[in-house]
C-alpha cells in the first residue's frame, strides 16, 4: 500500500513569516523565522521542521533549491517538489528530491529538492509542495 505525505507551503518571497501549526495529534508543523514565508499547511504522518529556499547563483530572483527539513525518515522514499501559482492554479513545476544523500541521525533529515535545471522565478509561483511516498 502506498502511502503520502503531503506538504504544501507558500512563498512570499518578500515577508518572513514565523508561525507553527499542529493539525492533529500526530501531526505538526514549525517555521522558524529564517523562510521566506508560508500561508498553508498540509500534512499527513509527517514533521517538517523547517523550510530552506535557495536562490540560484547567476539569478537571485531565480529558485535554485527547496530543501525541507523532517523529524520523519524518509530515506529512500520517494519525493516530489511541486511549485504552483496559487491553491488551484496552474502548475509551474515539478522536482524530484533527494532522500538518500541525508542521513537520519538524531530525529532528523533532509529532504533535497534542486530546481536548477529550470530554475523558476520566485515570483512565478505562490505555493510549495512536497509529496513523500512509501
């Protein structure tokens, strides 16, 4: 059976947003004031504890790398990064992430998602998500 983790987060690129949500008992979420922001949270069976974004290095206004961080291991699962415009809107891209290279040790990994090869504007898309399945 497979199973999904789903995070979605969205991007203001201009405002820092410092806020953490539990859903439910088995489920939380923290951000710590270092994003650049979020406005929804979903998950499901997993932690993530922070999110990183990474400007590409010839275009700051251009994404490089998502990397978010898990008390959940999900090493060796499979990930996807989805970039959108808005809750319902069109998709701006999709990313295959790294959950090998980090390791699990000590409650925690990350999850790498590297988005250099198009490198998206920051300003092209207004959520984040990440699907981690068994």
């Amino acid at each position: 059976m497979r199973k999904s983790r789903v995070v979605f987060a969205g991007v203001g690129v201009a405002a820092a947003v410092a806020t953490g949500t539990a859903f439910t008992a088995a489920n939380t979420f923290t951000q710590p004031s270092a994003i650049a922001g979020y406005g929804q949270t979903l998950v499901t069976g997993a932690t993530v504890t922070d999110t990183d974004f990474t400007a590409y290095a010839a275009d700051p206004t251009d994404l490089a790398s998502v990397v978010f961080n898990t008390s959940t291991n999900v090493n060796g699962k499979s990930a996807t990064l989805t970039l959108k415009n808005g809750v319902t809107g069109p998709v701006i891209g999709t990313f295959t992430c790294d959950t090998a290279s980090s390791v699990y040790a000590a409650g925690t990994m990350d999850i790498i998602c590297d988005t250099s090869a198009t490198h998206p504007k920051f300003d092209s898309f207004t959520y984040v998500g990440l699907t981690v399945l068994d």
